[in-house]
C-alpha cells in the first residue's frame, strides 16, 4: 500500500512540475496500461491483478488494481483497488482531487457473505468453529491519506435471523451488530460496538429483547458501557465495567429488576410449586482467563408484596410432624378419660395443607441470598421466607428457610440435572 501510495505521489508530482508527458506515456505502456492523449490533456490507464498472503496461515487472497488519471495542469489521480474476499469483492477508491499534498480514500459500500468469512476468523479463533453464522456483512468507509498516515471511519454492520454457539450454549434470534472504527495516524483511535437482539437463549433460559453497547478508547481496554435484556417479566442488566486483555479479569454485577418471582419458582421445583410478586436485587460475578466464571455474594428482595403469593411443593410431614394432631387438654395418668378428653389440632391440619401445596400463604418477607457463606462454601443460595396462611385462623405465620447446595455449574442446570441438592427447614 505505501508503495502504491508512494508511486501516486511521484505521478502528482510530475503533474504540478510539469514533467514529460513523453515520460509518462512510455511508463504506462512498459507496465502494462495505456496512455491516452486527448484535448483536455494526458489520460494514463491501466489494471494490474496479484495474490497477497497475509499470514502463512490463510489462503492467498486475489487483488486487482485499477488506475486512471489525468495529467493536465492540477489533474486528479484516481485508483480503484479491489480485493477478492472470500466473502465478496471489497472496492477500495483512491484519489487525489480533493485533498491538497495528499489522498482521499473511500471504502464503498458493500456486502459480504459471513458464513464464507468463518474459516478465515476461526483461523484466529477457534471457537467460532462452532458458531453458526450467516446473514450480510455491509461495510463503508471514508477518509483522508496524508504524510503517508490514513485518517478516517469504518463503518460495519451485521444483520442475521438467528447466531447459535454451541460451547457455550447459546442462540441469539433477530440479531443486529453495528460498529464504527475511528482511524488516526494509521492506528485505531476509537471501536465503537452496538448488539440488538430480539430474544435469546443462554444455557436453557430464555431472554426477550436485549442491547449491550461496548467501546474502546486508546490503547487496549474495552469498556462494555450498557447490557441489559428483558428477562422473566422484568430485566437483567450488567453493571458497566472495563477489560484489560493484559489484565485477563473481569469484575462486574448482574442486575435484577422486578422480575416474577413465579418464574424463580421453577428454578427450584423440589422447595416452590408457584409464587406471585416480583423481586429485585443484584449478584458480584467475576471472570478470568484462569479461573472462569466466579459468581460472588448478593441478594435478591420481594418489592411487590402486596398480594404476593406463594405455594410450597409436596412435601409431607415437613410442618406438621413438628407439631401433634391432638392437643391434651387432661394429665396422662387419668388414662382413657385423658384419651378420650383429647381435641384435633387445628394447626396440624392446616399445617398438612401448607406442606402439601393445597394452601397458599401471603408473603410477609422474602429474601435470597447468594454465596451467603462466602465464596468456596458448598451452600450456593439460601431463601428465607416468612408468610401469613390464608384462610388459617390456627396457624398465624410461617417461616422456613430453602438451601441450594452444589456448584453454581449445577444450579444453572438445575431443572434438567440432578448435580445440585434442595434441602426446605422449617
């Protein structure tokens, strides 16, 4: 490119020096073009085509160069470079019209393949072998060559039905990625990077609409400004954080906001038949490139309580084994007369009905708490609840706490393993 660059210059500057036309013309012909003379002054033409090999690991990509300048008193140089992708033809305009002791140059836009594209980036990074990909690359550009630097934007953007990856268990659908690179000194200055997706499924959870908005500014930090996502009828977002690659780390925060506590429910149907409300709160996480993904402490909270309703899975004698069905209301030495002086419970049959999910209780307290026991410890999740029975004139409140033990590995897989183990205490 600098050579191209250089050999524009010095045909400029034969023009403003007046140089010999003669010269010019034997130049073109004895590398293959034309020279043209007309009456608005000296036409030179010409097309050339080669391979380039960028890196001894991918294929030889073709290009071919086409030039067609005036050479009359401050004539314009234009070149037209192409480079046959593998996803389509990238056209590269070069001219020197517009831009005084220097170049103009424009990316015009176009369209590639992305699924042709995949072989070369899996080349660089395996784990796009097992990413689907389809749909259009369109990218366009613009900006000025001088002093041997290029100045300028690149724009990109991406738009496909669905992206599956399977390592890591992931389809995102309605997909739409668009960016812009921002060039100074022929370095990149700024990358700005926008995802929009539609709906999505991560590890077998389901999300509605999302945007994660990230940007680098100088040097090789990344700043992931904005994520967030319609989730369980409420959302999750991501606290904004930075990475360093030099770092290898990442520490930030999952966000809940007023999500259905019916669908944490199902997160844990051993403990939970249903539960109405919604909850917030939010959970450390943190990541490296040598330890992975690192869940840290957190909590969620009921914000919505009024009317907030839960129902506990079947679980017989969990309450009402706590307590007799019959109340002695006669000392025991007095035999049959205590016996049959004896009266029913009435919270032993309410309790039997709480324990059986046949009646619901008017949450009173909520609280989930992750990691309660610090990092390492087996107990993952601990929810303690505290609820009023409805309907029970016996049995005033409830309290009973719901431990999740296990790798988070596990409770992510929860509902279709059995790797994590659900203990409900009274």
């Amino acid at each position: 490119m600098r050579a191209l660059f250089f050999g524009l210059r010095r045909i400029a500057g034969w023009q403003q020096t007046g140089g010999s036309a003669f010269a010019l013309m034997l130049a073109a012909v004895l590398i293959g073009g034309t020279a043209v003379v007309s009456g608005e002054g000296l036409r030179l033409q010409g097309q050339w085509t080669g391979k380039v090999q960028l890196d001894s690991r991918l294929p030889e990509i073709p290009w071919r160069v086409k030039l067609d300048t005036m050479v009359v008193g401050e004539g314009a140089t234009r070149v037209e470079l192409v480079a046959e992708l593998p996803g389509g033809e990238v056209t590269l305009l070069v001219s020197n019209g517009d831009t005084p002791g220097g170049y103009t140059w424009t990316l015009a836009p176009q369209t590639l393949a992305v699924a042709a594209l995949q072989p070369v980036g899996a080349t660089f990074l395996p784990e796009l072998r097992g990413v689907s990909l389809a749909g259009g690359l369109m990218v366009s550009g613009n900006g000025v060559w001088v002093n041997d630097l290029a100045e300028g934007e690149l724009e990109f953007e991406w738009r496909t039905e669905k992206l599956g990856w399977l390592e890591y268990d992931l389809e995102l659908r309605g997909l739409e990625i668009t960016g812009a690179v921002k060039l100074r000194n022929s370095a990149v200055e700024e990358v700005a990077v926008n995802l929009n997706w539609r709906s999505a499924t991560v590890r077998g959870f389901a999300l509605g609409p999302g945007r994660v908005e990230i940007d680098r500014q100088g040097g090789a930090v990344w700043a992931v400004k904005r994520g967030e996502a319609s989730v369980w009828g409420g959302g999750v977002a991501l606290a904004p954080f930075r990475y360093d690659p030099a770092e290898g780390k990442v520490q930030t925060a999952i966000v809940l906001s007023e999500v259905l506590a019916d669908e944490l429910a199902k997160l844990v149907p051993r403990a939970l038949a249903s539960a109405s409300g919604k909850l917030s709160g939010e959970m450390v996480i943190n990541w490296s490139e040598e330890s992975g993904f690192r869940p840290g402490g957190g909590s969620l909270a009921m914000v919505d309580k009024e009317g907030s309703q839960v129902r506990m899975a079947a679980a017989p004698g969990l309450l009402s084994s706590r307590v007799p069905s019959r109340i002695e209301t006669l000392p025991q030495w007095l035999g049959p007369i205590a016996k049959w002086a004896e009266i029913e419970n009435p919270a032993h049959d309410d309790l039997v009905e709480i324990e059986m999910g046949r009646r619901a209780m008017v949450v009173e307290r909520l609280e989930v708490k992750f990691n309660p026991d610090g990092r390492g410890a087996m107990r993952t999740v601990r929810a303690d609840l505290v609820a009023r029975p409805v309907g029970s004139p016996a049995v005033k409140r409830v309290s009973f706490g719901i431990n999740v033990m296990g790798a988070w590995e596990d409770l992510v897989m929860l509902t279709r393993s059995k790797g994590a183990s659900i203990t409900v205490k009274p």
